[in-house]
C-alpha cells in the first residue's frame, strides 16, 4: 500500500519524522504458489495460480519516498502478533501509521488545504483516506507500539489520499510468491 503524505513544519522536527518514517518495520504477508511433484506450478482451473493457504510471514522496513509529498510503502495487512492458540492476529495496516503518527482524523482537511490536497489526490491518481473509527476510540498506544510524537511537535501531516498496490506473482529463490508488489 501507498500512502501520499505532505508535511509542513520545522526542519528539526520534520527530519526527526522522516527518520522515524524510515526506521519502521512491519511483518508483510507473501503466499507461496504451489507445485506439483515434478516442480511445476500449479493453476487453476481458470489458469490463475494456485496458492498456498497460509502465508509466509517476512519483516520489510516501510519506504519513505519523497517528493516533498510524501509517499509511504508498507503492507496492506500486517501481522501484529500471536493470540493465546498460536494463531497469528493480521490486520490493516492504516490505523497503525496514522497512530503512530499521532493523527486521530486523518481523513479531514483543514480548510486551507481541502482545494490543494484533492488536486495532489488526483493528480496521483490515490483514493480518499476512509474514517476510521478505532483512531477515536483508543488512544495510538493502544493500537500501535510505534509512535512518533508528529502533530503538536513541530510537523504537520496532511493524509492526501491511498493507492493500493496490486497483487502480483513474484520468484524468488526458485520458488514463487503471491504477493503486494509493494
């Protein structure tokens, strides 16, 4: 997933965001295509691959890209941890960055950037934050252990929209993943 993100704020401060943009690591889903006996991959009866019910689980660090708008790359659904049966807990990844980053409506604009921002969104060709509820509800610690205290130290951050990745089959090491392109 990508995230289109513009800041505006004290050097000092934005810097020390961006290296704590950096610096994040999220657990990212990859699904295995399957083979059979002789190493083939396995298709579908529609053609499409044929893949692996439970997904690999592997640590990416997210990409901060900037164009002085931002772009941040993470996975879609992240694992966060183990419930007490030994299943892993998946879960979107949004609420998690805009709690650590302090922001409990990203999907509203301050007036003076309403106009701005939703040329940028669609000049990227990105969709509109959706609400989420849960940034009301709890407090950032609660959602996330990250945190970077952005919003009120010196750095604004204005959600200009979302572009989801698409899923694509990629080799690796011989064997082939189903999996965001990220």
């Amino acid at each position: 997933m990508h995230i289109i993100l513009a800041t505006r704020g004290i050097l000092r401060s934005v810097e020390e965001w961006q290296d704590f943009m950096r610096s994040q690591s999220w657990f990212w889903l990859r699904y295995k295509v399957l083979k059979d006996e002789k190493g083939e991959f396995l298709k579908n009866p529609d053609g499409s691959y044929k893949i692996s019910e439970n997904p690999e689980i592997t640590l990416v660090q997210g990409a901060l890209r900037p164009i002085q708008l931002w772009e941040y790359v993470l996975p879609e659904k992240i694992f966060t941890h183990m419930d007490e049966k030994g299943n892993p807990i998946i879960v979107d990844s949004l609420p998690h960055v805009f709690a650590m980053m302090n922001e409990r409506h990203p999907w509203e604009m301050r007036p003076e950037m309403k106009a701005p921002l939703w040329v940028i969104r669609k000049l990227m060709g990105a969709e509109k934050i959706p609400e989420m509820p849960i940034l009301q509800e709890k407090d950032p610690q609660e959602i996330t252990s990250k945190f970077v205290p952005a919003n009120g130290y010196g750095v604004a951050t204005y959600a200009v929209g979302i572009k989801k990745d698409k899923m694509i089959f990629m080799p690796d090491k011989g064997e082939l993943y189903y999996q965001e392109g990220l």
